[in-house]
C-alpha cells in the first residue's frame, strides 16, 4: 500500500516545467530504469518505477490532463481517466525514436495493458491476449485523531471476480464454442474502404475468435460475478485530506490477474481542532483573572490534555506554541505542533461587592471608567 506521490516530484521537474523539460526528463529517467536494463533481482522494483514514470509523462505531457492534475491533484485524473484512458494517447514514440527497436513495445504491452500496445505507433494487429482486471476506488472516512495515530479500517468493496464454475470463460462447463464465422478465428476482419484496407476487431465475436454456443447458468456468460469482499487497509498517521492509498491486486479480477484498489481518503472536520499541515490549532477560554494573575490551565490535545503555564498579563488572542503536540508526517518520524488561542472570558454579571472591587481597581490603575448603566458592560470596556 502506497500514498501516489506527486508526478512533478516523480520526474524531477518544476510545476512550470515546458513540454521539451518533462520530455527530457523522463526519456532519463525511462532509460534508468527499463526492466530490460537491470539485474534481475530488481527488476520488479524497476518495473514498478518504470511505471510510475510513464503514467506522471502520460498526464503532465498532455495539456488536459496537466490541467486537471494542477487544478484537483491525482483525485482530478483518477476519478476522470482510468488507468487505460491515462497512457492511451500519450506520445511515447517522438522520444525513443533511436531505441524503439530494441526499446519500446513489449515492456509497454506488458506493463501497461492494451493502452501500452500502439504507444510507439505500430499499429498493426492487435493481440488477443488475456486482460488484467480493472483498478477500482473506493472512499473512506477518518478522524483527527485517526490521524494522529493511524488506523486499519474494514472496507466492504463490491467487486467483479471470474466465475468459478467457468472459470471467467463465460461458457456452461461441458459444452464447446465454435470458431467464428465472419473472422474465422482470428478475432480481426479487413475492412476496405478505396484503395485503403484497415484491419479492427471482429464484431460478431468481439475479438474473441469464437462464438459461445452455451452459457455458464452462474454468471450468464460473462464469465465474472460480483462479490462484496472485506479489504483491511492500513491508513498511515499523518495522512492529508485527499489523499489516494493504493492497494495492489484488490481491484476486479481478469484473466491476466487483478486491478489495483484506489482508496480517497477524507479527513472529517474536528469540533475542537483546525489542521494546518502538520500543526494544529485550538482556542481555550480563561478567566479574566487567570490572565491577569497568571497561572495554570488544562489544554485538549489530540490524545488528552496537558496543563499549559498562562503568564501574567496574556492578551486576549495570544497564540502559545506546544511543541511536538500537532501531527507526524507521514515521510518521516518528525511531529507538528498545537497552536493555542487564548480567549479572555468577561464576567456577564457582576455582585455588587465584585463591581466595587473592580472600581477600586480601575482607581487604583488611574484608569478612567465612564458612567455606563451596565456593570457587566463596564468590566468589558475596562479588560477588552
């Protein structure tokens, strides 16, 4: 499980970067870690990052995908764009022009599925080979204080599963599908058009090949069946409000293996607490005598209290810093902190003994206190 890092980060470029820097960037970068060019004890890790890389080219090359990208972040691509519509169209070839020989299509076509087939513009057949599942996304809540700890959370995920009875064949166990008529077998047909012929999947069998003369009676012939699966995700402390967890082979299943599960996490607003990145701020109200005075009084923090010192005369709206008390982040072991607003509270009312006293302080500051029909009226204009 994986927070999506931000793709200017993963290309090493600037938001402001031109189209010719991030091209450059990441024909590097794409260079480094093809799978084909490292040991092979690390070529799952290479192909990983190999991936990484050319989904953050596949959006910021194009202007409309950047666009929604600056504007929502990943949530803006992901919940426009599968992870096919990311890479389809995305011009690959104008940079591996010298290498696409020896470079391009197949590490593409198997990483990157059906979108990565034409990306070095082939063209040409296509081939009828297994897919792997969709990607899915799911959202989920948490608190502040889930936060500040971290949490596991049970997700029930609706989800496509191949068919156990067929097998994801789409087919009743026992009976045989028959070769297509119309492309006869080849799942391709030649369409010609004046002196020019193109070649496009077959539409009576969709590209399959053959024709299903029965269908498995438990998923109808779709060869796949819904199921409501538990998933435990582990949600990291620190997380920020919109960000996306990736969840690997929790997606829909597909012949070739399953889609990845896109968790958008959301951060609900605390009654008590405001977040600013790593630190948070709460407001405190202390008696008017306690400010002056001076004193001790108990603060909320996100997992308790701690008694905070009041020095003499404090201000109404001083702001008092406690150190290591805000949030981790979630790329190191460092804490934020918890800003504190102090707000002065004003008796409403006051006894007469108390009005007296106040008066007499007001004498005794030579502070001029003005004829006012109201006590309570009176104390605010002295402390305000």
């Amino acid at each position: 499980m994986t927070t999506k890092r931000d793709y200017y980060e993963i290309l090493g470029v600037k938001k402001s970067a031109s189209l010719d820097e991030i091209k450059k960037a990441y024909r590097s970068l794409a260079l480094q870690y093809h799978p084909d060019r490292v040991p092979a004890d690390k070529k799952q890790e290479s192909e990983e990052r190999f991936k990484e890389i050319s989904e953050a080219y596949a959006v910021l090359s194009d202007s409309k995908k950047r666009s929604l990208y600056d504007q929502f972040g990943h949530s803006g691509v992901d919940q426009r764009y599968s992870t096919e519509d990311i890479f389809r169209g995305a011009d690959f070839s104008s940079i591996f022009e010298d290498l696409a020989g020896g470079f391009g299509g197949s590490i593409f076509e198997s990483i990157f599925g059906d979108a990565g087939v034409d990306l070095f513009g082939g063209g040409g057949r296509r081939s009828r080979r297994a897919r792997r599942g969709r990607d899915l996304e799911f959202e989920t809540e948490i608190t502040l204080e889930e936060v500040n700890s971290g949490v596991e959370k049970v997700l029930k995920v609706p989800r496509y599963e191949l068919c156990t009875n067929c097998k994801g064949s789409g087919e009743k166990p026992g009976s045989k599908a028959k070769t297509c008529s119309q492309c006869r077998g080849n799942g391709q047909v030649i369409v010609s058009s004046g002196f020019f012929q193109l070649q496009q999947t077959c539409p009576k069998c969709r590209g399959e090949g053959k024709i299903v003369t029965a269908y498995c009676p438990e998923c109808s012939g779709q060869g796949k069946v819904k199921i409501t699966r538990k998933i435990h995700v582990k949600i990291p402390a620190g997380i920020e409000h919109g960000s996306h967890l990736r969840i690997r082979g929790e997606g829909e299943e597909g012949q070739a293996g399953r889609g990845d599960l896109y968790v958008l996490v959301h951060v609900n607003p605390h009654p008590i607490f405001d977040r600013h990145n790593q630190d948070v701020l709460c407001e405190i109200t202390v008696p008017m005598t306690k400010v002056i005075l001076g004193g001790e009084t108990k603060v909320p923090i996100l997992n308790g209290s701690v008694k905070m010192k009041i020095p003499k005369g404090t201000q109404g709206g001083k702001i008092f810093r406690l150190n290591g008390k805000g949030l981790p982040s979630v790329r190191s072991n460092a804490k934020g902190d918890q800003l504190v607003r102090v707000k002065v509270q004003t008796p409403s009312s006051l006894s007469r003994e108390e009005a007296r006293l106040i008066e007499e302080f007001a004498k005794l500051r030579d502070e001029q206190v003005d004829e006012i029909s109201s006590l309570g009226e009176k104390i605010k204009r002295v402390f305000r």
